[in-house]
C-alpha cells in the first residue's frame, strides 16, 4: 500500500510538472485562438476551422495518441479522435472538449483583438481561451505531467468537436452511428467552469435548449410610413409583439403549455443576487427578471432570450412600413422538459401570438437535451478528492449550469454504465459567449492539476 508521504510527494511532483508547462500552454493556446474557428460559413470561412481540427490532429499525434482522425460528421464539421493506450486492465477515460468558438460580436469592443491571444491584468484575452480551446489545452497539459511522472495509468480517447457552438448536433450523430468509437468507463467533459475563481466546482445539471427562426411577412413589399403608415400592417412591429408575448411583465419566460414555476427550485450551491449582478454587469438601478432564487432562475427554470432580429439599422434607415422580419430565438429548457415537446411549445406559441393575421413561420435550428449527472458515483469521489489537493482548503462544490452541451445526453444514452463528469475554465471572469473573453492562467494550471490527480485516483480505485 502506498504510503501518506510517498503519495504526497507524487502528488507534489505532478504540481511542480504542471507548473512547468504553463509557458507551454500559453503557447499553444495562442496558436489555437489564432484560428478563427466559427462553425458558420456565413461569417468565417471554412478553412478556418478545418486549419483548427488539423492542429488539433497534429497535437494528439505529437503527443503519442494512436488512430488519429478527422471524423467528418453529419452537419458537415470535423471533429477529432484520438486514442492513448494505457497499462493492461485499465480503465478508459474519455476526454471532451471543442474546438469551435462563438463569433466574437463587435471586434471594436474588444480591448485587444478577439483571435490574438494577449496576457493582461493577470488573464489570458481572446475567444474560445476559456470556452473551449482552453480545455483542450487543459487535458493535454494534464497528459504531459502524468508522461513525465510514470506514464498515463488509464487509457485515454480524447474527442475534440468541432460544432458544438452552432448545436446542429453532427457529433452526437457520428457517435450514433458509430457507438463503440467513443465508449469508456468515465468521461470528463472539459466544457464548463467552477462558481467562481478558486473555488473547485462539478456541474450537476445542464439546460437544454431549443433555437427557432421565426418569420414575419404582413406585405408584398416595403412601404412609404408616411403614405401607408398607419393603416399598412408593419411586419417589424408585429414581430415586436410576438417576441413580447414571451416574457411576463416581471420578465418571467411564458411559453403556453409550458412549465415554468412549479417543481421548479434548485436545493444545491446558491448564487447569492449581488454577486450576480456583479458578475453580470447589471447596471445600477436596472432589476434582475423573473422570481425565485438566481439559482433558480437560470440553472433550474426555462429561459428565452431573443439573440437577434433581422431589421434595418437605425443609421440608414429610411421611412418605410417593413414587409417582413424575423428573430433567432432560444429558449433553455432545465432537466426534466423534453427538448422536442419545448420546442413544439415555443412554436405554437410564436404562430398563436402573430396580431393582425400577420404570417408568421417557426424553423427549428438547433436542439439539444437537458442534462443531470449522477454526483453520487465513484468518480465524482476522485475527482472530489483530486480537486481538494488542487485548491488547497477548499472542497468540491456542485452547482448547475444555464448552458447546454447536447452531447452529454447522447453519450448517457449510449454508454448508460459510464461515469460523466463535467468541469472547465468558464467561471464567471470568463466571459464565455461575450466580448473580452480570457481564461485564468491560476485556474488552467490547477485544473490541469487536478484531471491528471484525478487519473491517478480514479485509476488506483479500479484496481
């Protein structure tokens, strides 16, 4: 058995390796960041991220990782395998993170550019740092000390997505279809954050979500506002109404038919109100919506948001009643609401709430199913154990988190006997999905840290 002291020394070993491939790790998460890995062809060119799977590809196979692909999926994206052998009889260990990233909104609000990774006020600036360039960055770093420090004891897939923003779901069907690909004992998903700085944090729960494109038409044409305005149905502000009709006047989600309020509290970790508006920037005087505890409002109760509208700009716009427009809306559904029954919800609902006989019609986009880990398990013991070494005085919190991440569902499906563990570098510093995006250097290192100890653990208990 191996002693108090022997262990404590390995474990300060692997600390030490850690730090030591910090400057490492901020190297390469320049050269990932670089790539301007948007999934929509619409706004980046496609070479961009074929160029970022390609060197995702190239880091696994630098790294020893046998069977090295490019699996092109069904929605037209690469996402990248790679598989790690460990000793005999060991258990295997699946590793996720994303390589696409979310457009950076207006560059001009960016204090340095989006794609240039740049080092100030003690973080690392640049899109996809934290959300989730970072954590593939993390697991690698947490392989390397492990390589240095007596070998990887399990064996290792590592599955880098390459849509997973866009939600349109090509890697949860290649995994479909090809069910022993990704098949493992445990699987830590390196998607999402602790609560705050410093304080180690498991996800239980993810919302679902489902993203609609709703259209608006009223005429055949635009319209002069002062010859026709008044009598002529303006499509913009028929949608103006629509969206509305989603939200009560506390700013609460009304969706018709669809539970909002009941059953509806979260008994977990709790997000005291000022901290929340702090870590929003919530503007003095401006109130926090819905009811209930923050806690429940976002990680255990539906949520609509209007992500944009389709509509003239205000410089240029000339004085016309508008023909049509339209709105991309999503709308995050907690565990226990059917994405699909939410989303024929939302549908009805935005075609019942068209004034004026407006027409009106609902796309389905993207969709994606709550999640709720099981933090009972064997792993979560280890990865509790890992992280109390990783943040010296601290224990593992569990908390929820309001984002979705599709193919948590579809792995629980396939592989209902694994472990699924989600941690990341998305705290609330991070910004994720917003511009000024970064990761904190102090938590890439601890994190590290604490997957490789993690390993370590979690491998010793099966033996």
């Amino acid at each position: 058995m191996e002693s108090s002291s022997t262990r404590q020394q390995a474990q300060a070993a692997l600390a030490a390796t850690v730090a030591s491939l910090q400057p490492r790790a901020l190297t390469e998460l320049a050269e990932l960041v670089a790539f301007k890995s948007v999934a929509d062809e619409a706004q980046f060119p496609r070479s961009e991220c074929e160029a970022a799977a390609n060197w995702v590809a190239e880091a696994l196979r630098a790294d020893g990782f046998e069977d090295v692909a490019l699996l092109d999926t069904p929605d037209g994206t690469q996402s990248v395998y790679g598989y790690l052998p460990g000793p005999a009889g060991a258990p295997t260990v699946l590793l996720y993170a994303h390589y696409d990233v979310q457009p950076p909104l207006d560059e001009a609000s960016w204090v340095s550019p989006p794609f240039e990774l740049t080092e100030r006020d003690g973080r690392w600036y640049g899109r996809g740092a934290a959300d989730c360039k970072g954590g593939l960055i993390m697991h690698l770093t947490a392989l390397r000390a492990l390589k240095a420090n007596g070998g990887v004891p399990v064996h290792v897939k590592v599955i880098v997505e390459g849509s997973e923003e866009q939600g349109t779901g090509g890697l949860e069907q290649y995994a479909q279809a090809h069910p022993e690909l990704l098949t493992a004992d445990t699987i830590v998903i390196g998607d999402t954050g602790n609560f705050r700085v410093g304080l180690p944090t498991v996800t239980a729960t993810l919302r679902g979500m489902t993203l609609v494109r709703v259209q608006v038409d009223t005429l055949e044409g635009n319209l002069h506002s002062g010859q026709f305005g008044g009598a002529a149905p303006d499509a913009l502000a028929a949608l103006i109404r629509v969206l509305d009709s989603l939200r009560a006047a506390d700013g609460s989600t009304t969706v018709a038919g669809l539970e909002t309020e009941a059953a509806a509290s979260w008994d977990g970790l709790q997000y005291p109100e000022e901290e929340f508006r702090k870590d929003a920037r919530v503007l003095d005087g401006v109130s926090l919506i819905g009811s209930g505890t923050v806690a429940d409002r976002i990680w255990a109760r539906p949520a609509v948001t209007v992500l944009g509208i389709d509509c003239p700009p205000v410089v240029g716009a000339t004085p016309s009643v508008h023909a049509g427009a339209r709105a991309l809306v999503s709308l995050r559904v907690p565990p226990g609401t059917d994405a699909a029954e939410a989303t024929r919800l939302l549908s009805a609902h935005l075609e019942s709430a068209a004034p004026w006989g407006a027409r009106i019609s609902v796309e389905q986009v993207g969709q994606g199913q709550a999640f709720r880990a099981d933090t009972t398990s064997p792993a979560y013991t280890s990865m509790a154990a890992a992280m109390r070494v990783a943040y010296p005085g601290e224990e593992m919190q569990t908390s929820g988190m309001g984002g979705s991440i599709p193919l948590c569902n579809t792995l629980a499906a396939l592989y209902p006997k694994a472990e699924i563990l989600l941690i990341g570098l998305s705290e609330p510093e991070a910004q994720i999905h917003a511009v000024n995006e970064s990761v904190s250097p102090q938590e890439l290192e601890r994190l590290s840290l604490a997957e490789a100890l993690f390993l370590v653990d979690y491998a010793d208990s099966k033996r």
